[in-house]
C-alpha cells in the first residue's frame, strides 16, 4: 500500500490540499478545494501506515461505502471518495461550527435546551434509519448543527447499512464504539437494530440533562456489559426538578430490550416536540433504581436479550408509522367522522407499533381579531381537543400511541400540510368535504392536502347514499 | 463497460430473453454467461443457438454441470435432472452439443474471473453454502472479482486483506460497491429457474469503472414457460416450481 502522499499545497485527483485541521486515532481531516465546487470542502484521509489500527480501514471501507449513497440535510453532502488502490479518501462538505462535544464543559443543559437539541438529532435519525443507516456510534463528538438549525450526523465508520456488506461484523469479536453510549444488544454482537441508536441518543439526553453518564465512563466489556441488566439511577434521583415527563423520555429510550424502547426515531422526536402529550408511566415515577434483587434476575435470566433473527431496517421502520387523522369535529358530518373512524382502525389493525396524532383546525379569521371563547364562553381550544379524544376513545389505543392536537391556523390545509413535515408523519387521513356551495366557496382542503403533502395521503368519504345519484348536483371531495 | 452477467438458463427461452432485453434497456455492452444453458427447461435449442450467437460476438461463457452431462452419461444427477438431461440430448444437433462440449470450465480475464460453480476445483461442481466456501474459492483465485452461479440463490461475498470474511443477501436493484483491496465473489441467482422464493428472472449488472455491481431481476412469461414443459412431457415438477421460485 502506498505512503500517504498528503501534505498542504499538494493536489489528490483534482482537489488542493489545504491545512490539517484534525488528527484523529483513525483519520486526519484537511481543507481542501477544487476547482468548479464553492463549497467549504474538507477531506478526510484514514491512517493506514503498518503499526495503525486495522479498524481504521475497516471503518474507512464502511465510510466510503455509505457516505456517497446518503442525502439530505441531516448528513455532510459527499462529493468523491478515492480508493485504497491510490490514495484512499473522502471529500465531504465543511459543516461550520462545532461539534456537540464543545458543549460538555456547560452541562447540564436547560432542559428546554437540551429538549430541542435532542428533538432535532432524533429528527436527523429518522431520516438516516429511513435511508437504510444505523449510525451505531450517536455521542456528542458525532453530532454538529447547521446555521439552519438542522442536526447533522457525521462519522459513520461505524455504520451498518442494510443494502450493503457490513464489514466490521465479521472484522471484530468485541463490539466496535464508544464504551458509555453503546447500547447493550451491541455487546451481544446485534449491529442491525436501528434502535441500538436510539439508546446512544437516550444515553446523551441523559447526560445532558443531568451531568452524569447513565452507565459511567467504563470501557472494560465487564463495565460495559453491567448495562445488560443494572438500570441507571432515575434521573429524578438526581435532580428534584427534573420533569417527570422528560425521565419518561429518557428511561424509554435506554431500555435494556430494544422492543421496550421508542419503535423509531421519529416517534421520539415526537414525544420531545409534545412533552404535553408524553405518557407518563411507572417510569416517569421512579425515583430510585430497581432493587437488586431484580438486577440480579435479569443478570441470571437474559432469555429476552438471546440472538434473534435478523431485522430489516426498512421493514421495522415501516411497521411503525405516524398516522394522522385531521377531523373537523364541529362542523364535520357525523357519518364522514365514522367513515374516518373505521379507516383509521383498519390500517391501525395492521400496524400494532403506529400511532395515531388526531388533529383538528382551529380557523382563525383573517382580519378580525379571534376570541379563545366561544359565545357561551367555554374555551374553544379546550372543547375541540376533548372532542378529538371522545372520538378516539373507541379506537381503545394505548395513551402513548395516542396523542390528540388542536392548530390554530387561517388556512386549514397550509396547517395540515405543515403539522405532517414538522412531525414527520407517514400516513395522513382526511375527509372530503361534502355539499358543492362550501366547497365551491372554500376550495378542497383534502384536495390540497392531497396533492402537496410529501407523505401517503388517504381521502375518506362516507358511504354512498342511495338518492345520491351521479350528477345530481352533489360534488363529492 | 457495463456487463451482464447470466446463470443457469437452463432452456428457459422466456426468462433468457427477459433478462437480455431488461439488461440492453439498462445499457449492458458485454455479456457473460456462465453455464447451464440447458436441462430443465423445454428451449434448449434456442437457449444454446442464442448463446452460440453471443459467444460470435464477444460474449464469454463458460461450462455448466448440465451442459458437461449432455455430452457424458457419467454425470449423476437427481431423478427429474436426468430426464430432462436426456430429453435434451435428443434435441441438440451436433454442432449445438459441440459448443457446450468446448465451453471453458472458467475464465479468467485478471481482474475478473467467470466459473460455473467455484474457484477452487471447478470440475467438482461444489455449491457455494456458506461463507466458508465462499472462502476457499476466494483464496484459489488473485482475481478482484468472481462470478460464479449453480447453486441457484444470490449472495455476495467478500474477503478481507486479513482472510475476513463477509456475507450479503444482496438487494435487488441496489447498487453495491465491491471495493478495491478486498476480494469478492458474487453468486447469482438463476435466470430460468430461480429458488430464492422469488420466480422472477435474476441476473447481474456489474460496471467495471467504478467497481460497483447491481442484482437485478426479470419479470417474465412464467405460464409460457412452464406450459412449454408440460408439452414436451418433462417432469411436471419442473413447470410448477417456476411460479414459486424455489
């Protein structure tokens, strides 16, 4: 294998070599720029000279394998890799600013801080797991935000991609990553459950918000396997303040049973954009952790953690959507909410891991400034989401997949359509507005969210009536 | 330069010309075919005179077990495989039975090598099960790249510079780097009689620029196919496994 032949000024396959701006165990990173690209560019070279570790190719074939094949802006843009036939590399944009890591010295972080934060990394997660990725190496040093505000994941030397060989499986007998985020069923050898990285992210939130690690800094695999049955101190334990919904949060995502944690990412962010919405469970209460003698059950009798077949990224994903319903619960024909009723039930019938966010449009006038009370004086917003519920109720779901919304918008469609991108919703659900008159005057609110919404849209109408005959004046939709 | 790269076609005209006209769609330029042109299936004639015609212009193939035991009666083989081979004896003409009679058991273009079965003893037709055979035939050959077939289910295979070894249940229609610096060996999936559970077509789109290849599969005229079998009086078996990929 060639000496690395990288120094400033010199040229690699039309990029210039700037100045090194890290040095790393595996990797060194330098500025680089090429001629026709106006991006901060950087590029990043694997120690590959006879002493290093062998994992830094390894984890450099991961990288140049999947960098190329992400998109988006949760990821750094790739723009060419070389091979280790030459000069192995990997040019990718600079992202400005820095890592999360920076932040260590100020924690804990206000939770409101730290919910935010967490809230747009677990965004980024979903849209790397919806791209075939399990990062497998989530802590403060991977993660960097941009001017926009969007969480960026960087590193995947350690990435599992389910369309492609995942070559540290078969290169190391011990798990690959960093010892305090690594989530138990990584030490059993599991490298395909994208929910190994919702246990990193819980095991930051934690740490965030409390200053401490939840399974300490150990590296030793007797340290680090203590995880796979000893539960961490309930963050209340730690701070009186703490808010028992945010504890519900953290204590889901570092389960020791990927199974008890959130199903996705995006169910996560989520919980973390509705804090009022968590469903606060026993976990919410603990104040201290379980009694050993139920540590030392779980030490002796790990049947729940033993190997299991093999997953399928895309599939898990797949089986654990957000359904929205959007419901006009005042003026909405009472047949049209039954038809909407029976629909949302045969898909949530496929689907036991979904849940369903019921949502309703406050409009607001345009020009008149709008009172929250009605003309009986009962709040408005109130009513509207113990309607939503009440027509939820004989869906019989659990209270944590099951979360009801009232938005206050001027245009009800430009809301539904905004409400599905910000919550990543998968599936959204509405009726047609029926009557020709509204419809002609108001526009099709289903129409538009039909046509604009970047996910699966499902229009429901009520069963034809038998007087209804075609063309006899009735537009339905 | 694109390749296509084809196994086990075993008379299936069908699928054969499925598979050629979806890969010419995708801008093949070079075709590999890599044995069993015959046995099974009920266009052995077709199969064998088109691939004669591929062969003419540039195409490489290499020989199969089915196609060694059309010109030799010592090949065992399974009940319903010996009828079909003998079957097909009678319907090849001389030249027909000459070419398959002269295939090549492996090619070996430096970088890529072509075989039917493996690279270690290709005369003994072992399958590729596991990543342990996957690596005995990797560490016979220097070659970047292998493409072998027969065992009639898709898989890549990759080996370390430490003798690491890796395996893949490829994707369809994903595309897969196979870096430099570590070898690989590609298995396909059959063309005219698949087992993986999935009764389409498959066969291979590799690229030799950038390295990376691509499983693809044929939808085709399984009804034709399988109804072509039961005509000729072949084992019935032999149509009906074709709807059920196995």
């Amino acid at each position: 294998m060639p000496k690395p032949l990288v120094k400033s000024g010199a040229e690699i396959d039309g990029y210039t070599i700037g100045e090194c701006v890290h040095a790393g165990g595996m990797a060194t990173l330098w500025t680089v720029t090429h001629p026709g690209i106006d991006v901060p560019l950087l590029m990043k070279i694997p120690r590959v000279s006879e002493g290093e570790d062998p994992a830094a190719i390894v984890s450099f074939e991961m990288e140049m394998m999947i960098l190329p094949r992400l998109a988006g802006p949760h990821v750094p843009t790739c723009f060419g890799t070389g091979d280790f036939a030459h000069q192995a590399y990997a040019v990718i944009e600079r992202i400005p600013g820095t890592t999360l890591y920076k932040r260590l010295p100020d924690l804990p972080l206000p939770y409101e801080e730290a919910r935010q934060q967490v809230a747009k990394i677990a965004t980024a997660l979903a849209d790397l797991h919806r791209q075939n990725v399990i990062h497998h190496d989530i802590k403060p040093s991977s993660i960097m935000f941009r001017d926009s505000g969007e969480a960026v994941l960087i590193d995947y030397g350690l990435s599992h991609h389910d369309h492609l060989p995942d070559l540290l499986q078969a290169e190391f007998r011990l798990p690959y990553g960093t010892a305090p985020y690594m989530a138990p069923e990584r030490l059993l050898g599991v490298r395909d459950d994208p929910r190994s990285d919702l246990f990193s992210l819980g095991v930051l939130l934690y740490f965030f918000t409390t200053g401490e690690r939840p399974f300490g800094e150990g590296e030793t695999l007797r340290a680090m396997r203590r995880r796979l049955w000893r539960d961490p101190y309930p963050p209340r334990s730690l701070r009186a303040d703490y808010p028992p919904w945010l504890q519900e949060v953290v204590l889901r995502c570092i389960e020791i049973d990927p199974a008890w944690r959130y199903p996705t990412a995006s169910q996560l962010a989520f919980d973390l954009s509705h804090p009022d919405q968590v469903k606060l469970t026993t976990r919410s209460e603990r104040m201290k952790r379980d009694p050993l003698s139920v540590a030392w059950r779980r030490r002796f009798n790990q049947g729940v953690m033993q190997p299991r077949a093999k997953a399928d990224v895309a599939a898990q994903i797949a089986s654990s959507p957000i359904l929205a319903v959007a419901l006009d619960t005042v003026e909405g024909a009472p047949e049209l909410n039954e038809a909407l009723r029976v629909t949302t039930e045969r898909i949530l019938a496929t689907l036991p891991s979904a849940r369903l966010a019921c949502v309703n449009v406050l409009k607001l006038n345009r020009i008149a400034i709008d009172k929250t009370l009605d003309e009986q004086g009962s709040n408005k917003h109130i009513d509207r989401l113990v309607a939503l519920r009440h027509w939820a109720t004989p869906l019989k779901l659990d209270e944590s997949r099951l979360s009801v919304h009232v938005l206050e918008a001027v245009d009800p469609a430009a809301a539904l359509l905004e409400f599905a991108e910000v919550n990543q919703v998968d599936h959204l659900i509405i009726g047609a507005r029926q009557g020709s008159f509204r419809r002609t005057l108001l526009g099709s609110v289903s129409a538009k969210v039909a046509s604009e919404a970047a996910c699966t849209v499902t229009v429901v109408r009520p069963p034809r009536m038998a007087a209804a005959k075609p063309g006899a004046g009735v537009v339905w939709g | 330069m694109l390749l296509a790269v084809f196994s086990d076609i075993h008379g299936n005209r069908q699928a054969f010309e499925a598979c050629l006209k979806l890969a010419r769609a995708k801008g093949a330029e070079r075709f590999v075919l890599l044995g069993d042109f015959v046995g099974y299936g009920a266009d052995p004639e077709w199969v064998v005179d088109t691939a004669m015609e591929l062969v003419a212009q540039g195409a490489v193939a290499v020989r199969g077990n089915h196609d060694e035991a059309v010109n030799s009666t010592t090949e065992t083989m399974n009940n319903e495989a010996q009828i079909a081979i003998e079957w097909t004896r009678g319907r090849l003409d001389v030249a027909q039975r000459r070419f398959l009679a002269e295939l090549p058991m492996l090619v070996d273009e430096t970088e890529r090598l072509y075989v039917h079965s493996e690279a270690s003893s290709p005369q003994r037709w072992h399958y590729v099960r596991t990543t342990a055979d996957a690596a005995k035939s990797l560490i016979s050959t220097p070659a970047h790249v292998t493409f072998c077939g027969h065992i009639h289910r898709p898989a890549l295979y990759s080996m370390s510079v430490t003798a690491k070894m890796t395996g893949l249940v490829p994707k369809t229609d994903v595309s897969v780097p196979l870096l430099r610096g570590r070898q690989w060996l590609a298995v396909l999936g059959s063309v005219g009689q698949p087992r993986d559970g999935d009764p389409s077509a498959a066969f291979v789109l590799f690229d030799t620029v950038s390295c990376e290849i691509t499983y693809c599969r044929a939808p085709y005229d399984i009804e034709t196919a399988a109804s072509r079998i039961r005509e000729n009086g072949l084992p019935p078996w032999l149509a009906d496994r074709l709807s059920q990929g196995r």
